[in-house]
C-alpha cells in the first residue's frame, strides 16, 4: 500500500475513533478479492451481454433460459467463492462501535457467511427464488442453494410455473423498508462507501445524504468513481487491504 493512502487511512482512523454510529454501504467490488465478478469494468461481461441487459423483467421475459444461465454461471461462482477479510472486519465492527450499519448491494451473501448479521440487503439474494405466477400455494419466497438446479429454468415446485431470482432488477423497485433503514442509518458520524461504482440509486444517494446530514464521508475502491470528489476522502486501493489497515488502526487506541 502508497504511503499516501496510509496518510488518508490514518485520518479516517482518527474519526472511526471518535464515532458512535458508523455506517458502510458495499458494492461488488468487496467481494472482487474473493473472486467474485464485479458488474462493471473489465471482466463484467457475460458472454458479451452487459448485466444492465440481462438483469431486467424485459430480458426475464424475452428468454428466461438466457438469464437463468447467467444466475447459474454466477451461483456457481460464489458458491465457490469464500469471505474475504474487508469481510470479516466489517462482519467483527459490528461490536466495534456502539451502533454500526452494514448495508450492500450485494446478492452474493458473502456478508452473511463472514458473520454479518442485520444487514440491509438492498438488492435481494441471488440464494432466493420466488414464483413468477405468484402462487398461493408457494411462500413469498425460499432459499434454494442448488448449484447446478436439475432443470433451468427451474420450476415452482407447487404450481409449475418458471421460478425467478428474488434480486432486484433494472426498474424494480426497492424494498421500502430497506430503503427507509438505509436512510435512517445513514444519519451516521461516519459513512463509508466501499467498492462500489456508485451508479446505482437509490444506493447512489445514500452517501449524499450522509453527508448532507453532518457525516464524515469515505470513500474505499480500487479506481476513482463518480463520488471520489465529493466525499472527504477516497483511498484508491482494494478495499479489504484498507479496511485490515483501518481496523488495525482502531485497535491500536
Ligand atoms: P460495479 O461493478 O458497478 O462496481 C464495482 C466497483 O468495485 C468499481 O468501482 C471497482 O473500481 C471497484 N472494485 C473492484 N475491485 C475492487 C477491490 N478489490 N477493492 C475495492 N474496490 C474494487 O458494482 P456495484 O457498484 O456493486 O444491481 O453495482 C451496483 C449494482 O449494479 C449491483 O448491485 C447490481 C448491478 O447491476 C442489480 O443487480 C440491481
């Protein structure tokens, strides 16, 4: 790691250590280490579709095999995939400060298996499947972790019809209770947004709001973003080596 991005940690150490409520919003890019594919950027393609083209109900309903393929491929992946430490650090802050907020907009339950606990989970998990027909019989929806499914698409086991992901897609709409937590925890001394692109809302938005509302504002990713210059301060590094740094940091006090 730069010395640079030592000095700037240093100072997000110093606000860490004077805060009760700390909030971290995360994005694709925390579970890159664990060799999870982010959605944009080198290595975001699948089969040169863009996820923006798959991950819609248009697309859904165009060629349900299609987009259960790319599910499959990524199930798969994470399946494989385990916790990396920026997830085991954010996983233990939750006993670090008084009151601390995770919110992602990961599906990969990452999080979770890292011991992330009362998380808010903007996006849905790519572990949970709902019929499409909305089906009295089924529930809402239930987790099904086979990888590979023995049919694709696959089905309602009650009714029959094609089951789908229970994510979020392009032009869904949020949960809004997730939405309202969100907000609420992001009235926080210290917001941290870390490997994301920041061009999603409302996930977007939930930095700015934390930063209108008095927060100091941090920014943890690989590259530069579109939030890089209105947050305090942003460390171009991967975010687990930062967040080990910080948390390093924080028990030297
Ligand atoms: P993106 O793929 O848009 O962005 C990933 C970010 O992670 C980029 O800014 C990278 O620079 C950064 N990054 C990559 N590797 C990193 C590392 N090792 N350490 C730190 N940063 C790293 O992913 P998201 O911002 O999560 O939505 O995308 C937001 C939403 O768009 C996703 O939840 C998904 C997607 O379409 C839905 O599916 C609804």
């Amino acid at each position: 790691m730069r010395s640079e991005s030592h000095k700037l940690l240093d100072t997000v150490v110093l606000y860490l250590r004077n805060a009760a409520r700390v909030t971290v919003l995360t994005g694709a890019g925390i579970s890159a280490e664990s060799g999870v594919s982010t959605f944009r950027g080198s290595g975001g393609l699948w089969r040169d579709s863009r996820p923006e083209d798959l991950a819609t109900t248009h697309a859904f309903m165009n060629d349900s095999l299609r987009v259960w393929q790319w599910y499959e491929y990524r199930r798969e992946l994470i399946s494989q995939a385990k916790p990396n430490a920026g997830h085991r650090v954010l996983a233990k802050w939750k006993t670090t400060f008084q009151t601390f907020s995770l919110i992602t907009q990961n599906v990969d339950g990452l999080h979770e298996r890292a011991g992330s606990r009362d998380l808010i989970p903007l996006h849905g998990s790519i572990w949970k499947v709902r019929c499409l027909n909305n089906c009295i019989k089924s529930p809402a929806s239930w987790t099904d972790k086979s990888v590979p499914f023995n049919r694709l698409p696959p089905l309602c086991p009650d009714c029959g019809s094609i089951v789908r992901p229970d994510v979020v897609w392009f032009g869904e709409s949020l949960d809004y209770k997730n939405i309202e937590a969100a907000f609420e925890a992001s009235r926080c001394d210290v917001f941290l947004s870390i490997g994301t692109s920041a061009l999603v809302r409302p996930a977007s938005e939930f930095v700015k709001y934390a930063k209108s509302n008095g927060s100091f504002t941090v920014e943890l990713n690989l590259e530069r973003t579109t939030i890089s210059d209105y947050v305090d301060i942003s460390v171009h590094d991967k975010a687990h080596t930062s967040l080990c740094y910080l948390d390093e940091g924080l028990m030297r006090k």
